[in-house]
C-alpha cells in the first residue's frame, strides 16, 4: 500500500512530541475508538484525510489485530509493579 503522508503530518504524528504517542499510554479498549479518533483530531489532516484512514487501517490490522497491544503499550505499568520493558531500538537511551 502506498499513499503520500507529508512530513509535517508525519512529524505530528510520531515526531518526539508526537499525538500517536499517547496510543502507547490508554487502555487498551480505549485505542481502537476514543485513542484514534483523539490523535486524528489533534492532527488535522485536512486534504490528507483518504490518506490518513489508509493509514489507520493498516494500524489497526497491523498493531491492534496481528500483533497485541499488550507488547507496545504500557499502560498499568508502574514503579510499583514488576513490568518489564523492552528496549526495542538500536539506541539505549531512548
């Protein structure tokens, strides 16, 4: 699948302030419905809108159906619990 997201979206979206981020942080119910709908709000896609449900699609098969939230989201995890986390990149600091 290919469609054109331009990079100031693309920056809003996963950038280090990004809005997808806060994906990693609800209940995981709360995703598919009140998550999206908040990131695609904050994000204005304006006349990238067919592009943007291309994408949400594939987020949704991709990290929603085939792999399970419980690998990438954190949230319930606290200092307090023994929750482990990954790092899952090539640099240890982030």
């Amino acid at each position: 699948m290919k469609c054109y997201i331009p990079q100031d979206l693309i920056k809003i979206l996963i950038g280090p302030d990004g809005t997808a981020n806060i994906l990693t942080e609800l209940p995981i119910e709360d995703i598919p419905k009140k998550g999206i709908a908040y990131v695609r709000f904050k994000t204005d896609e304006g006349e990238y809108a067919s592009q943007m449900d291309k994408f949400w699609d594939y987020f949704t098969n991709t990290w929603l159906l085939k792999y399970n939230p419980d690998t990438w989201n954190v949230h319930g995890c606290s200092s307090d619990e023994n929750c482990e986390i990954i790092n899952r990149t090539n640099n240890p600091l982030e």
